[in-house]
C-alpha cells in the first residue's frame, strides 16, 4: 500500500504544471535555473522581441502619437517557442531587468503570450542574482508597473520622432546614411565646443626652479615658491638663470615648518557613471568595455561547481545598501579588520536626485574575496570585480588620517618648499590594492628643525608652457553628462559607441576628438536647433520622463508640447539649408592606376579613403597612404587597416603579403631625424602623448618638446 501511495504521489508531482522563468540572457537563464531547481523553466527572450520597425517611423503622429509595435525581424520563432513553453505552463514570471527597457520587455512580452494564450503572468524583479534573492523575488510577484512602461514608450517615440525627421534631412544636406539622435547629439555638441577651447588656447611658456638639499645622507628637492617676497614669474630661461646667480653662493637655512593632519573619509560604493568613470581612469577601460564586462559579473560566473551572480545590477544611479549586506560587510571587516570598523554602519547620500530603484553596485557575497575567487575569472574580469569590491568594502571602514609636513629654506630673499606626506592611521586603505588614493603615497624627508641648515646640492630648472583645457575622455563626459543631468545610467555608454559607431568622433589616445563630420553636423544642429540640442532643454527632458514614470504627467501630452514646434522647424530648414554634399571632399594628387583619373578624399563609415572622381563609370578606392614602408627594399606605403569585424584599426604595407610589416600606432606626419623612419604617437599615464620612432633599432625617442623633421621639410631636403 505505501509503495503505491508513494507512486500516486509521484504521477502527482509529474503533472503539476512547471512555472515559466523568463529572463533577457541566456547566461542569466543559466544562472537562474540554477537555482530554482526542477519545476522551473528558465527561458531568455534575447532582450527586445517586439519594438518599432527600422524602416519607418511607426509613430501615428495624429493618435497621441501611439506607436506601430511589431516582431522584430529574425525573433518570430523565439517569441513563438516563448508563447508555446507558456500554454505548458502553470504560471509565467517576466524576470527581466528591474528598468525602463526591462519592464517594457515584460510588458511586450505578456500582451504577445495573451493575445495567444490564456495563463496567469507575474512580474518579478531583484537587485542580485543570487539563490535567496531569486527565491525571494519568487514568493512575492507583482504586477507590470505601466507608469514605468511609459516612461520607456515616451523615451523611444520621443528619440525616434528626433531621428527619423533629422536624419532624413541629413541625407538630403550632408551624406546619405547618416542619422541623428536627440541625447547624442548633445553629447556631441560637449565635444565639439571641448574641441574649439582646446584649439583656441595659446600656451604661455614658463618655468620652474628646483634645488637639490642635503642633510647629512638623506637628500631631497624642493620647489622655488616665493622671490623678493612674491610668487616668482619665470616667463624665460634668462629670468632663472638671473635668480640662481643672486642665491647660488647663499646660506640655506631651515625658516619654517607646518605640520597639518587630515581626515581622509571613504568614498560611497560605486554607482553606474562613478564605475565606468574609476574603470576608465584606473584600468584603462572605454564605458562600453566597463558595462559588457559588468553584465557578464552580473549574470552569473561558474565558481568551481556554483554558477554565482558576482555583483549586484550594474545600472543605477543610488549608494543605497541593503541592511543584509551592510551587515555581511561589518563581519567581514570585523574578522578581517577589526581594528577599523566603525561603531556603526555608514551610510552615504547622493547630491542629486536619485532613481533608488537599485542598490549601489557591490559584491553579491563580500567573502568572495578578489584574491580567492581569481583563478574563475578573466583577466579584464578580475580587474573590475576587484574595484567594486575594494571600493564597496572600505565604504564601511574607517576614516583615514594623514599628516603633513610643509617644509621653508630660504636664502635671502628667496623660499623653497618641499612638502612631506604620511598615512599614520590606514583605514579603509588597508582593504585597498587597486584604487589607492594619491594621499597614500609617502615622501621620505629626513627630519629638520627650523634654523637648521641645509647644503645646496645643484640647481635645475625646467620649462613649461600652460596646459588649456583637456579634451573629454569616456570618465570625463560620463562625468560631465551626469552632473549636467543628461541621460540615465542605462544611457552613458550607448551614448560614447553611438557618436564613434557613426565616425562623428574618433578616440585618439582615450581622448575622445571631433571628426570634420561630426563637427559639420554639430554647426548645422547649434545654428538651427539650438534649442533640441540645449544642455538644459535635454536635462528637462529627462525630469519629464521622469514624471511621466511617477505618473505625474500623461506621456503623450509630453510629447506633443515638443514635437509640433520641432517638426515645424525641421521643415523650415529643409527649405533653407543649401546642400553641403561633396563639403568634405578634397583633391588629391594621386592618380587612379585602373583609369588614369585623379583620386579624391571622401569621407566614410570608417573615415577617409581615396576614391576615384571617374564615379560612377570607375568605382575604383584605396585607404590613403600615412607614410613609407620603413622596410628595406620596400616601395609600399603604410596604409590603416582593419580586421573584418573588428572596429580597431592597424596599420600595414600596401605590398602585403609580401611585405609582413604592422604597426599598432598611427603614423604621424613627421620623421626621426636619427635613422629618418617615420614616427608614431604613443600615449603612457606618466608622459601623456608623445612621439616615438617606430624602428625598433633606433634608440630615438621623442617627446612633445623635441624637435622633428615634417614630411614637407624633408621633401625640401
């Protein structure tokens, strides 16, 4: 009797319907289904299956601007695979991101099930993939948030009614296939206006002035801060040189000593653009680098025989912690620590308004140490994983303290300063490998008293000229886009590969650099839609999105307030704008080796090329030479290249394969004056961009200062 009980019981369980998971990612798919064991189906939709066509608007402009909605192409068969796993199913769960676009993902996903099918459909959502939280998320579905639907629906109309009418007005003015978007062309209007600071600023020379001191064995070097009682204007070298003669033969005394402490406070765990402005600037990372590298950490990594969501969601714009995981950082900082914990939990606020939809983004489990966990991960992985948990761990510890020792020797009427730095309480440092503070490093000075005198060892001084305004790099317009509230965290990155995609900016050295297309486009949208590309008229924008999620404000009555006066502008400059096709063209003196036709330079998708001006009868192109092949015997000439798939370029001879020789960096138009190959612009942290000859033999090399040959004085020569 038991054994057919047990049976019955079995048959029983069979035929309880399994409850549908559907997520964005397959690796997220994995991940979860994981956790939740047998009756659970976890499936992934690949992001959106429905969403506007690509070959029109799709917006009914005179119908409150109600968008035309259709399967995208190529994921019919996923949706129907969907809709069919759903009829088996007991329930559905719609698990895609906790945002605007993972909320519209679900939204789109239940109206296509139902329209099929009737089966119940929930929502759930969680900040971190792991088993308690997925659990969790499980017991306590909801339903769609609709005010959060619309907030991506006024989104997406809003930016496609912005392309599709500015776009085809580029095609008519400028280029074919050309296209525009509404925050990107603000982006770029930062960029450009960045570009014209940097070209109009005339550097000023001037210099500085160092003496070497010694005291007993320790020698040190001090900085000339004060001559006949003000701050030196050393504008030239005769101006130096005139002050070293006045104090050379002098007596160099100690005559003051300050000494000041500082309290170093931890900074509050990472947020979208503070992550991908810290992984620009410490691991060299682009945005878009920073964010794939951050869902794959997300979604879940196999660790050992456990497959682990490592942090909490990447997009967010709060520092808020949950209550579980400040405690699980106290304990760790409690046994690993236990001398800088706090006597409380600290807690951080943001200046702004934030969303505070997610947490701050921190490690899932803080006993997943970097050290401990680093044979399951990437190199680049690694690296990141790494920062979000220094920075989230020592966000709990305590305040560093430093102190700080202002040293004078003069001599006459001239003051040298030298300054001394200590950590004397480590603090949160001592949870910190990767993003050290410059504060932490120390500057050794033997111990002096005032009145005591010091030896002068040499004097050297050094030329400067004033440094203008930096171009923007991915850290800095993040940086910039979010204090000038210009997109959402979901947006920093897609902004930046957008405007290079389109080659309206170039990265040069992680510099992000105007294109003569970008910089067209940026004149034509500044003189006639000042207005669109207005910082403060986008950041509006978003405030209004905003509201519209808060159900504050009815979306298409957002949207007309803008569209009618826009589209009534966007006709009056089709009328007045004369075409500027064939603007960036320019004669060349290189002739077409199939027609005898000289070649033109024009631009395209991946920037300048040489093109034959017999089009259309001869269709003949070429990459535009950049310098002579430095190998021996060699007539070709070097030429940018790239990898089919690959947007990265590298630079080769014209006679490949015959000739093997590549390059990594860009030849620039000038040559070493030692062996007289060409050189190339490098980029280091220490001396920024600088020139250096590309032959390996030659043991030349340039810096910015340095003189060098251009190829027009060697054409002289």
């Amino acid at each position: 009797m038991a054994e057919k009980a047990a049976k019955k019981t079995e048959r029983k369980k069979q035929k309880t319907p399994q409850t549908l998971v559907i997520v964005e990612s397959p690796a997220k798919a994995k991940t979860i289904e994981k956790y939740l064991g047998p009756g659970y189906m976890v499936k992934a939709s690949m992001g959106h299956l429905i969403d506007l066509p690509k070959s029109r608007m799709a917006i009914d402009v005179d119908n409150n601007f109600q968008p035309e909605y259709i399967t995208v192409r190529g994921r019919a068969k996923l949706l129907k695979e969907l809709q069919t796993d759903a009829k088996k199913s007991g329930q559905v769960l719609l698990a895609s991101d906790n945002d605007r676009e993972g909320e519209a993902i679900a939204w789109h996903l239940r109206r296509a099930i139902l329209s099929k099918y009737d089966v119940p459909i929930q929502r759930i959502v969680f900040n971190e993939i792991t088993p308690n939280a997925i659990r969790e998320a499980v017991k306590h579905p909801m339903e769609i948030d609709e005010s959060k639907v619309n907030a991506q629906k006024a989104r997406r109309v809003l930016d496609r009614l912005v392309g599709y009418n500015l776009s085809p007005l580029l095609w008519k003015k400028v280029k074919n296939g050309l296209s525009a978007g509404r925050v990107q062309s603000v982006a770029l209007r930062l960029i450009c206006e960045r570009e014209a600071e940097v070209e109009n600023f005339i550097p000023e020379e001037y210099w500085s002035l160092d003496a070497d001191f010694k005291k007993g064995r320790s020698q040190f070097t001090a900085q000339l801060v004060l001559f006949e009682g003000k701050k030196p204007e050393m504008k030239n070298e005769e101006t130096v040189r005139s002050i070293i003669e006045k104090i050379r033969d002098g007596k160099f005394v100690v005559s003051d000593l300050k000494t000041m402490e500082k309290t170093i406070k931890p900074k509050p765990p990472f947020t979208t653009s503070k992550l991908q402005q810290a992984a620009a600037n410490r691991l060299n990372f682009t945005s878009r680098k920073t964010m794939q590298i951050a869902q794959q950490l997300y979604e879940g990594v196999n660790i050992g025989s456990d497959r682990i969501g490592l942090i909490t969601y990447m997009r967010t714009d709060s520092v808020r912690i949950s209550p579980v995981a400040l405690e699980d950082a106290r304990d760790f900082i409690s046994k690993n620590y236990p001398e800088e914990l706090p006597d409380a939990p600290i807690t951080y606020s943001v200046e702004k308004k934030a969303q505070d939809a997610h947490e701050a983004i921190r490690p899932t489990y803080v006993s997943y140490t970097p050290d401990s966990i680093k044979e399951y991960l990437t190199k680049e992985q690694l690296k990141l994983y790494t920062i979000i948990w220094e920075r989230f761990v020592s966000s709990q510890m305590k305040n560093a303290k430093s102190r700080t020792s202002t040293f004078e020797i003069s001599s006459g009427s001239a003051v040298f300063r030298v300054n001394s730095t200590r950590i004397f309480e480590k603090g949160f440092y001592r949870a910190m490998k990767l993003l050290v503070s410059r504060e932490e490093k120390e500057k050794a000075l033997p111990e002096m008293n005032v009145g005591e005198e010091v030896s002068v060892v040499d004097f050297h001084s050094e030329q400067h000229f004033t440094q203008g305004p930096a171009r923007y790099t991915d850290a800095s317009i993040v940086k910039m886009l979010e204090e000038k509230g210009i997109g959402r965290p979901s947006t920093y990155a897609p902004i930046i590969s957008v405007l290079i995609d389109r080659y309206y900016v170039s990265r040069s050295n992680r510099q992000l650099v105007p294109t003569q297309l970008g910089r067209m486009i940026n004149e034509i949208f500044v003189e006639y839609f000042p207005d669109i590309i207005d910082v403060n008229f986008t950041a509006s924008v978003e405030n209004e999105l905003d509201q519209v999620e808060e159900n504050k404000v009815s979306w298409p009555e957002m949207i007309g307030g803008f569209f009618f006066p826009f589209k009534k502008q966007v006709d009056v400059v089709m009328e007045q704008l004369g075409s500027k096709k064939g603007a960036l063209d320019e004669p060349t003196d290189y002739v077409c080796e199939l027609c005898g036709k000289p070649m033109l330079k024009k631009l395209g998708r991946f920037g300048f090329f040489l093109a034959c001006s017999g089009f259309p009868e001869c269709r003949n192109t070429r990459s535009i030479p950049l310098a002579k092949c430095p190998r021996p015997g060699c007539n070709g000439e070097i030429v940018a290249r790239r990898i089919k798939g690959r947007s990265k370029e590298f630079y080769g001879c014209t006679n490949y394969p015959e000739c093997d020789f590549i390059s990594h960096f860009k030849p620039i138009n000038a040559y070493c004056p030692k062996c007289g190959q060409f050189l190339v612009e490098k980029y280091d942290k220490k001396n920024g961009s600088f020139k250096s000859c590309i032959n390996p033999d030659c043991d030349y090399l340039h810096t910015q200062d340095e003189e060098v040959i251009s190829a027009a004085d060697r054409k002289e020569e």
